[in-house]
C-alpha cells in the first residue's frame, strides 16, 4: 500500500472515532460503486450523514477541507441516494459532511468537522 493510501486510511479512522465520540455513529466505509466512493456513512439521530474526509501530512499546499471541490461535492450527493438505495434505507434528510485531518505524526491529530457543507 503507497504512503498515501495508508495516510487516508489512517484518517478515517481517526475521523470515525472522532464522529463517534460526538454521538455520530458510523454505519459503513469505503463503500464504493460505479460512480464514486463514500469515505464514511454515518447517522446522526435519524439523519443520514455522508462524510467526506481529506487528511494531509501539513497545511504547506493548504487546508484539507480546501481540497473539496462543488463537482465532489455534487457527486457525493448522488452517491448518498444510491448508497440508502442500496441499502433498501428511506432517510428524510440527508446530510454532507466533511472532516480534515492533519496528521504530521509528531502530535495529535488536529480535525476539523464542518457540517452540511453541500
């Protein structure tokens, strides 16, 4: 597995454990289908959350959260109504979260949760 890969995947974890600790619980991960890739699913009460997470060694090229684009965010959409369909779910309100993670390996991980960003 490349650097990165491992860096991502590190991140979700940290981001799921994150969420959870607020009282958002994670329900899938990774899920992919033809037209994309969910990094976190969760539930928040009654509310479907999908979450997107972008993590990185430093801020030097930016923020995480900056790496967010409208057409991802669009996309995540999408794959937000195919992930209940396929899951045989109904939610009446489906929201679109994102979290960065800096993860510079000699402190903490610093994380950022932002609320229906789309």
């Amino acid at each position: 597995m490349k650097a990165k890969d491992v860096l991502g995947q590190t991140g979700e974890w940290a981001a799921a454990d994150f969420l959870e600790d607020r009282g958002i619980r994670v329900i899938d991960s990774n899920w992919r289908c033809p037209n994309g890739e969910i990094d976190l699913v969760a539930l928040d009460g009654d509310e479907l959350v999908i979450v997107e997470v972008k993590t990185r060694r430093s801020r030097r090229y930016g923020d995480p959260l900056e790496a967010l684009t409208r057409a991802k965010l669009l996309r995540l959409r999408t794959l937000a109504v195919l992930w209940a369909r396929s899951h045989d779910q109904v939610y009446g309100t489906i929201r679109i979260d994102a979290v960065g993670i800096i993860m510079d390996g000699d402190n903490p991980p610093s994380i950022d949760h932002l609320k229906g960003v789309a």
